[in-house]
C-alpha cells in the first residue's frame, strides 16, 4: 500500500533525455529503506533546455524539494538559482537543487561520486592519477582530485580541452600521443563516454598492470572492456555504478537531511544495470 499522502515532497530528476535514469530507483530505495517513502517521493521529468525559466518557476509554485539535474541542465540551471555553493561554482556544473521555502541552492556532488569510491580503497594525497576525458564529467573528477592533493595528468582525444581544463582548475595535460605514460599512473579513471555504446576501451591493454586502480566511470555497462582488461591484469577496479550512487548519496542528505543507506542503494541500481 503506497504511504504517498498530501504531505509527501517531491523530489526529481530532470535531463532530456531522462527515461533511462536510475535515479528513482536508487532514491526511492533510500526512501524506503529508511522508512521515509511516505514522506519522500522521487520522479523523473523531461524537461526541455529552453524551458528552464518555466520549470524553475514550477519548482518554487509547487514547492518541489529537490532537483537534480543532468545532461543538459548542470549549466543551463545556474542563472535562475538563488545561491550557489562555492564547489558547484568552481566546477561550473550544478547537478543537485534544494528548495527551502523557495530559495533555491545549487551544489555540486558529482566530484564526490569520483572521489568518494576511491577513497573508500586508497588514499589520493600526492598519487598518479591519469584522468582520461576532458568534458562534464572529466571537470568535477578534475575538481576532487586536485582538492584531495593527487598529481593529475588529463588526456583527452581534443588535447587543447584538456589544456583549458588544467588551466581552469589543475593538473598537466597530455594528448593520446602519450599514452605510455598511463602505466606508471597509480590510477587511472575512464571520465569519457567511450564503452558506453560500443564494446571499446581507451586504455592500450598493455599498459595495465596489478599495482593500478582502474575506475570506469560509464555506469550503463556494468563489465566495460576497459574493467575487464583491467581485472585481467590482476588491477583492482572501480564499477561506474559507485559513481552514480556516491553522487546520489550525497544527494540524499541535502534533500532529506539524513545520512543515506548507502547498501539499500546500491541494491536498487544492480538490480538495474547489465
Ligand atoms: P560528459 O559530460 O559525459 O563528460 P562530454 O562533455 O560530451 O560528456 O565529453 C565526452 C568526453 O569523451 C570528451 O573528453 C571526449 O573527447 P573530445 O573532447 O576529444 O571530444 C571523449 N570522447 C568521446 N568519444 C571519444 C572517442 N571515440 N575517443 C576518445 N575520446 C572520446
């Protein structure tokens, strides 16, 4: 029997597109993990990018919770904030919204999605870390690392993107050219969108070894080629999922106000992913 009622907030996610979304799943499975699925509900709606003005509106009249906002919106949401938290406002990206009475705040909890995973197995102070992509993604994870004293180095097929990323934010850019220098990284991240459709890597296999952590941060395959590489060469490894859940648990807290049930959440989103 649902426990939705007439005092229940509304929380959503909104991308265009947005049907494919684990986020109600993995929401709602915190909700009801911690008996809050009476008083919580989350939702996914398809919003278009000019129509920002209209839905911020609609959020502030219905008094929707909380907001998070992927591809296209983590930008095209900043100008009709209220507030934005510094972090979000270095990355330039805001990809969570809370609504108090319709003052609207933007954060940014995508960087703890890459962060948190890893500091959960290692610690990031003065590691290696080859970070592979230079776009949404790479920023937020270029972000954490920085933050959390790694030595980066961004590869990216555009090298002058990850020129401009380094510049904005830190680490060294290099162009795929270099890409024998990625086995002497400590870690390696995949923060690009290769693996998602198609069964290829960008890592040379070769150049993965034991000593590594491999995190790829395409979630939509579970087993990457990139993952299974490195788990045949004997290197620890990181599932995309642990990124969308650390992004979500962070999440959690700042719509609901309490520590997420990190377990029940990740349940839901292996039910979910291949
Ligand atoms: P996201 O927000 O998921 O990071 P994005 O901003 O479109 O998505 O960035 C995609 C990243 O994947 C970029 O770093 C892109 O490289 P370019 O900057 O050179 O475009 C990278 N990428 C996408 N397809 C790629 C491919 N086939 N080979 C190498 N890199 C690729």
């Amino acid at each position: 029997m649902t426990k939705i009622s007439a005092n229940t907030k509304i929380c959503m996610v909104i991308g265009n597109p947005v049907k494919h979304s684990l986020s109600p799943q993995m929401h709602n499975a915190g909700y009801r993990a911690l008996g809050l699925d009476g008083q919580f509900v989350y939702v996914a709606c398809q919003v278009h990018k000019d129509s920002m003005e209209d839905f911020v509106k609609g959020v502030r009249t219905m008094g929707i919770r909380g907001v998070s906002c992927t591809v296209p919106h983590k930008t095209k949401i900043i100008p009709y904030l209220n507030e934005i938290d510094p972090i979000a406002e270095k990355i330039g990206a805001v990809n969570t919204v809370v609504n108090d009475g319709g003052f609207l705040r933007g954060f940014n909890t995508d960087y703890l999605g890459v962060i948190n995973p890893l500091l959960e197995v290692t610690s990031l102070q003065g590691k290696k870390v080859a970070l592979i992509g230079a776009g949404g993604a790479a920023r937020g994870a270029l972000y954490g690392l920085i933050e959390a004293g790694a030595e980066v180095w961004i590869f990216n097929r555009t090298l002058e993107k990850a020129e401009a990323l380094a510049k904005l934010i830190g680490g060294e850019a290099f162009s795929p050219d270099y890409s024998w220098r990625l086995s002497k990284a400590d870690i390696i991240i995949n923060a690009t969108t290769v693996g998602m459709e198609s069964d290829e890597t960008p890592v040379p296999k070769a150049l993965l070894h034991e000593e590594q952590i491999v995190f790829d941060t395409v979630y939509n395959q579970h087993r990457t080629r990139l993952l299974r590489d490195a788990k045949a060469a004997g290197a620890k490894v990181i599932y995309g999922i642990e990124m969308l859940l650390h992004q979500g648990v962070a999440q959690f807290k700042h719509y609901t106000g309490l520590d997420a049930p990190v377990n029940a959440m990740r349940n839901a989103l292996q039910k979910h992913i291949k």
